[in-house]
C-alpha cells in the first residue's frame, strides 16, 4: 500500500486513457502516483491510490489538495484532468466555458499551490500540464481550445516564477489520440471520419496514450532540470501541418 510521508507524483484524470498511461509510465520508473479522478480506476497497482473529486469543483480541490499536501512529498504533479464540451460560436455557452475554465485553469492553480511548500522547501519539483493541440484552433471547440491555451499561459508563467526554486513546468500538446473515452465519444472505432482524420496527420497515424506518456517522463525526469517554460506538441506532425476533424 501506498504509504504517507513519502515522495509521490499526483496525476489528475488518470482512471483511463492518457491519465492511465502516465501513471503506468510513472509506477513503472519507480515512483508513487496518487489519482485524483472523479471516475473509478481502470487498472490497480500496490503503489497507486485513487482518491474521488470532482476537480470542477474548486471548494472540493482545495480540500483534496490541502490534505495530499499533508500526507505526502508531492514533487510531481501532471494535471491531465479535461473534457470537451464541443459547440459551434453561436450555440457555446457560459456555462460550458465556467465548467471547462474551473477543470483546466483554477483546478492546477489550486494544486499547484498546496503542493508549492513543499516542492521549494525540498528544491525540487516537476509540473506538467496537459494542454491539446486544438489550441491552435479547431471548429466547435472555442471553450476547450480557450482553456487548454490559457494552459500555456499559466505554465510559461510559473515556469518564470518558479525556477530559482529548481522547479520546471512545462506543457504537453497532444493531437488526436485513438484508444480513449474522449475521442472515441466524438469519433466511433473504424469510422470513416477516423479513417480521414488519421490519414490528414503527417505520420499517417492516431496518436496512442502511451505517445503522451513518453513526452511526460521526459519532463518530469531529473535530466531535464534545464528545460522549463516549453510547449511539446505530440501530435504526429498535425500542428505544423494540417488536418480537420
């Protein structure tokens, strides 16, 4: 069982998909993970706990977060956690907007914050941000593609603010990625829209988890401790190409 008082990596959203993969890649370099998810896990592991939230509720974060800080030496944080909610312009709505705002942007601030003590007392710390490569722009998505940008705008920020602290942040772009509950909610398995949208990246491919989970460890590994402020695109090419939905 996963023990306090330890050194742990927090992975936000990791039950499935992308979330789970991280924290198989993570498990598997030997660290501790704590999984902060609303849903159930898909997967066990002797040195992973599941702890429920709804990270859209910023009361409830807090007080998960105020808690983990306690128990547990944070040094790592992937907040991965996000949803969609997919609109042309004139039918997006605010409240959307809120919801999508309080999942990408207040919930890592919150995080963020109550693990900050403890990653400056150690002088050490690694935080990764899941962003998406629809903040370059993709129709129906003004909501999502908003808050994954401003992503970036937190991250290069306490990237700055944070780095005489021996802290990175940066920032993970996934394009499309096959094998999870968000795209396939959008895009049925064997569709001719899959068919079309994998043939438009430049590799000729879907992305998979375990893509994203590689950028991650890069990231977060102690070999990296040079690189802060910076936006990896994992997205088979289709940000400096092109490709629609």
């Amino acid at each position: 069982m996963l023990s306090g008082d330890s050194a742990a990596a927090v992975v936000t959203g990791g039950s499935a998909g992308i979330g789970a993969a991280i924290c198989r890649a993570l498990l598997d370099t030997g660290h501790k993970v704590i999984v902060l998810d609303a849903q159930p896990l898909t997967w066990k592991h002797e040195q992973a706990r599941h702890v429920a939230v709804d990270l859209s509720d910023t009361e409830a974060t807090q007080n998960v977060a105020s808690a983990l800080a306690e128990e547990f030496k944070v040094s790592i944080f992937v907040h991965n956690a996000g949803a969609i909610r997919p609109a042309l312009v004139e039918a997006t709505k605010y409240d959307d907007l809120k919801f999508l705002s309080d999942l990408h942007l207040a919930a890592p601030l919150v995080l963020l914050q109550a693990f900050l003590p403890t990653m400056k007392l150690q002088q050490n710390g690694r935080v990764v941000l899941i962003s998406s490569r629809a903040l370059l722009g993709v129709p129906t998505r003004s909501s999502y593609s908003a808050t994954k940008a401003g992503m970036i705008g937190l991250g290069r920020t306490w990237a700055l603010e944070l780095a005489k602290h021996s802290i990175t942040v940066n920032v993970v772009a996934p394009g499309p990625i096959g094998a999870t509950d968000m795209f396939r909610a959008l895009t049925p398995e064997g569709s001719e829209q899959e068919a079309r949208l994998a043939n438009s990246i430049p590799v000729g491919r879907l992305g998979r988890p375990e893509d994203v989970a590689n950028a991650v460890l890069f990231f977060v590994s102690s070999r990296s401790s040079f690189v802060t402020g910076q936006t990896l695109f994992v997205c088979g090419g289709a940000s400096v190409g092109s490709f629609s939905l």
